[in-house]
C-alpha cells in the first residue's frame, strides 16, 4: 500500500463518523493526546509534546473500559503501579445502556511536586444530542471525582482528591463555535471581604470543549488545525506535516498504523453501507418484476442475472419488503 495515497470514498465528516471505533484509537494514542494536553490544559502549555508523552502521561490510556456511573468506575485493587487506573467493565442500565468514558489516563504536571491529574477524552458527533452537552461534560468531571473515594482518598482525607479533566472533542457543532476551545472551571467569587482559599482547594475540576471546524478561517490554527487534519480524510503526508508543523513531533510507526486502520475501517463501514444499498434496490426492482409480469422470484432473479450464490439473500430480502411494504 502506498501510504500516502490512502483513498478514502467519503467526505471529512463522514470519514469521522464512521470510524468512531478507529477514531478513538487515534485520540488515544499517547502523542495525540499530549497535543491535546499541550494545546487546550494549562499545566503543560509550556511543555513539548515528546515530554509530555514519555515523561508526565502515565501508563497507557484506557480506550472505552472504564464505566461512568457508579460501581463501574473504580478500578480493581490489584491495578498494577504504573498503569492508567481502570475496569473491564461497563454499566449497563435500563435507560442508557452501557456507557463508557472514551478515554481516561492519569497524568503528572511537570511541576516539581509532580502533581497527578486525571484526564478524560471524548469524542463527539452531535453537539444538540437532545440536551446540553457541556452539562454531560461537567456530569463525566464529577463522576471522576466521586469515583476516587476509596482509591486516591479514604475516609475524611479530601485532601488527596485528583484534579481532573474532561475533554471533548466536538466534530459537528453549530458554525457559531467552528474553530473554538471554551473551558469550564470552578472559580472563587469574594461576595464579602477579601479573603483568599489556596486555589489547589477547589481549581478540581475543569471541562473543555474543543469545537473543529473549516481551515477557512482565522482561528484555524495549533491544535484545532492538528485536530482537524488527523481526523479528517487526508493523506498520511499531510498528517505527518501537520504533526512536525505544529507541534514539531514525529509521527512514530504506531500511530502510522493506527491511521492505516482508521482509513480501512471508514472503507469498510463506507463499502458495506452502499452494497447494502444496492442490494435493496435490486430487491425493489425484483418485487416489480414479480408484480407487473407475474415471475416467480428465481425468474426475476434469473431474468437480473442475480448470481445462483446470492439467490438464498435476495428471497429474504423480497420476503421483508412484501411483508412489509413501502406506504
């Protein structure tokens, strides 16, 4: 295969919807993530994206394991030093199904007292999914505070609760937030006085909305540009560029892997939806073969040269749509 002439048969959007199963293999590699980190989270701005990735992300990140809601987030205790904090598990409930965070890893501040953050990455299609997104967002924030009682902190020592990230990546939002990064934090208000808290006290939580949109614009640039390109139908070319360009990084033999995936993956989803397409079409035309000229379904098939190996999925196909016909 020549890798930079991957040919991907739909359009940027599609291409990010389709491989949501791939596109999430993606943002979970360690480099993408440490641009994300570099590019939207205060405490590793001044950073490089290397070091970000071999020095302060820890073990490797956990890609739709970890549950959400409660009894499914807290790992099991015999979690091995050094790895992300996890569960093979989802909840599953009556309403909503299994849920899982998209991504979720710890990271440590370059700071000298080495502070460990959560983070938690999720990637996004509808940005009006029947409800406030960053109110989801802000829900994921929380859940990952509540669910360290027990492991980072016991009994009353709140002293030691991580803060914690929620980052969601927003491939369709309205045109008024194309090419946006808004974060959401807990801020101090003095109503009377002028008294100061240490704002490690209560800067816990913080959710930021990363909202892509059209290179034609201003704000197209850094890490929505990075965004952009890597989850959009370009070439392998045109993502390495961007990754040396922008973040001046390498892009390393795993991640070029993960990319070949991902356009597979869209190929496949994309192939099978337009062959399943075609079929349907061909059964519609059978049943009106079989109608207007009153044919048995194998002369109809015969008379579409349908081959003999298809036959047995075409009279199910025409069994479902005269049970069931178009109003």
């Amino acid at each position: 295969m020549n890798e930079s002439n991957i040919s991907i048969p739909c359009t940027d959007a599609d291409f990010r919807r389709l491989s949501d199963a791939a596109c999430k293999q993606l943002l979970g590699d360690k480099l993408i993530l440490a641009c994300i980190l570099k590019g939207c989270v205060p405490e590793f701005m001044n950073c490089h994206v290397n070091d970000i990735e071999t020095k302060y992300i820890e073990g490797e990140p956990e890609i739709g394991t970890v549950g959400v809601y409660p009894e499914t987030t807290n790992p099991p205790k015999e979690t091995t030093a050094g790895r992300v904090h996890g569960i093979n598990g989802e909840d599953a409930t009556d309403t909503e199904g299994k849920v899982t965070f998209d991504i979720r890893f710890y990271a440590l501040t370059p700071t000298k007292e080495r502070i460990k953050l959560i983070i938690n990455v999720e990637s996004q299609n509808e940005f009006y999914p029947g409800y406030p997104l960053i109110k989801r967002a802000i829900f994921y924030a929380c859940r990952q505070i509540s669910a360290q009682y027990g492991i980072e902190f016991e009994h009353s020592h709140y002293e030691n609760i991580k803060k914690v990230y929620s980052i969601w990546v927003c491939f369709d939002p309205p045109l008024c937030r194309h090419n946006t990064i808004n974060s959401y934090h807990i801020a101090e208000d003095r109503l009377v006085g002028e008294v100061y808290e240490n704002v490690a006290n209560y800067d816990l939580l913080s959710s930021i909305m990363i909202c892509l949109g059209t290179k034609e614009d201003e704000r197209y640039t850094g890490l929505l540009k990075l965004l952009d390109i890597w989850l959009s139908g370009n070439s392998i070319d045109e993502k390495r560029a961007a990754l040396k360009d922008i973040f001046d990084a390498e892009m390393p033999a795993r991640l070029l892997e993960k990319e070949v995936n991902m356009c597979n993956y869209s190929d496949f989803v994309w192939n099978k939806g337009e062959k399943a397409g075609v079929k349907k079409g061909k059964a519609e035309d059978l049943v009106n073969l079989m109608q207007k000229l009153k044919l048995s379904v194998e002369q109809a098939m015969d008379i579409l040269s349908i081959p003999e190996s298809e036959w047995d999925d075409y009279r199910k196909l025409v069994a479902d749509l005269e049970a069931h016909p178009a109003s």
